[in-house]
C-alpha cells in the first residue's frame, strides 16, 4: 500500500467574532512580514507581536508555521480570485474587453503584495503548492467563461484551443514579471504593459493560421488535382 505524504491537519476555524477578529489581524500581521521579508524569514514570534497577541495564541490556531503558511495562502489566493472574477464581470462586453481586463487583473495581482503572491504559489509546502494550482485553474476558467460569448469572433482554426493558448500565455508572462529581476512597476508601466499584453493576445486570437490553407490555395489543389 502507497502511504499518503504527511500533510498538516487544517488548523482551527474560529467560531467567534472575536476570535475571528484575531484571526484576521494575525493572517494581516503575518502577510505584511512575508512581503517584507519573505516566507522563509517569516517567524511566529514575529507574527505575534506585529498583530499584538501571544505566542501562545498563534500556537493554539496553528500546530507550526507551515499552517500558518497555508492560511496565508488560502486567504490571499482566494482574495485574488476574487479580485480577477470582479475585474472580468465587470469588463467590455467584447472579446477585447475581457482579454484586456484579464491581463490588467492579473498583472495587479502578481504585483500585490511585493511578489508575495507568486511566492506562494512557488511554496513547496504540499498544502500551499496545491492552493495555488486550484487558483491558476481557477482564474484560468474564469477566463475562458467570460471569454465564452465572443468565440465565434475568433479566427485561428481551433477558437477554444487558442483562447486557451492566449490565456496561458497572458499569465505567464504576469508571472515572469513578478519573478524577473527588473520587473515592470509603477501603476502607469504596468498599465502600458497590461494594455500590450492584452494586444498581442487579441492579434493572435484574430489572425488566421499561418499555415492553414486559403480558400484559394484549397481550391486551385482541388482542380489541380482533379486535372489530374
């Protein structure tokens, strides 16, 4: 029999508005220190006195700081969920609209928090690698839903095969911004950048494929072939 990979058991739910306030204040304490510092860096102790509460009290939510890691990425990466699918509800009723709502949202994200958030999709830590392969899914399907309606206006060969391919490669490229030494920042770069990737996207999705035949080339090898 495979035995199961050893994985921290969910940590403690509060059940009441004042342990919920903690909660939220230590989650808080503890994303402003990872930005800053970074997850590895990242202590309790640290945590406990940036939100006010004890040692103790972290330790009675949390069995080890790799559950505390996991809270922290289950807040921030449903926060950007969140955040993606508000920016797509609300985006230009057109194909255009939605490609160029997903590339600024995106990029925001990415952007949030010092790089913070890529990290913790980077995190080796079973729970938060796992978490953030359920968000790239999850923004990746918000796309391709909010991108559904405009599909007959897409040239390629394959329209959904190459929305997905746009959506792939929009979000690659927010997450190699986030991980470059020299990433693009500042609202109005990022803006400027979000708007280019929006256009390469929509260019691909409206070019015809390079090297699917025309009308005309099928048709002269069809008589061609018929002359035969």
């Amino acid at each position: 029999m495979t035995e199961e990979p050893d994985r921290p058991a969910s940590y403690r739910e509060p059940r009441q508005a004042r342990s919920a306030a903690t909660l939220a204040r230590v989650l808080r304490a503890a994303e402003e220190i990872a930005s800053s510092v970074g997850l590895e860096e990242m202590t309790i102790a640290a945590v406990a006195k940036s939100a006010g509460v004890s040692v103790g009290t972290i330790y009675r939510r949390f069995e080890d700081k790799e559950q505390l890691i996991a809270a922290l990425s289950e807040r921030m990466l449903e926060r950007r969920e969140q955040y993606v699918a508000e920016r797509l509800r609300t985006a230009e009723p057109s194909l255009s609209g939605v490609l160029d709502a997903y590339a600024h949202a995106l990029l925001q994200s990415f952007a949030d928090s010092s790089g913070l958030f890529p990290e913790l999709l980077r995190a080796r830590e079973t729970r938060s690698l796992e978490r953030g392969a359920r968000t790239i899914t999850e923004i990746h399907r918000l796309l391709l839903e909010a991108a559904a309606p405009y599909v007959d206006q897409i040239r390629r060969s394959s329209p959904r095969a190459a929305l997905d391919t746009a959506a792939r490669a929009v979000l690659g490229a927010c997450f190699h911004n986030s991980v470059r030494p020299d990433p693009v920042t500042g609202e109005a770069a990022r803006r400027r950048y979000a708007d280019e990737l929006g256009d390469m996207a929509i260019a691909y999705l409206l070019t015809p494929d390079r090297h699917r035949p025309t009308g005309s080339a099928r048709t002269a090898r069809t008589s061609s072939g018929a002359a035969g």
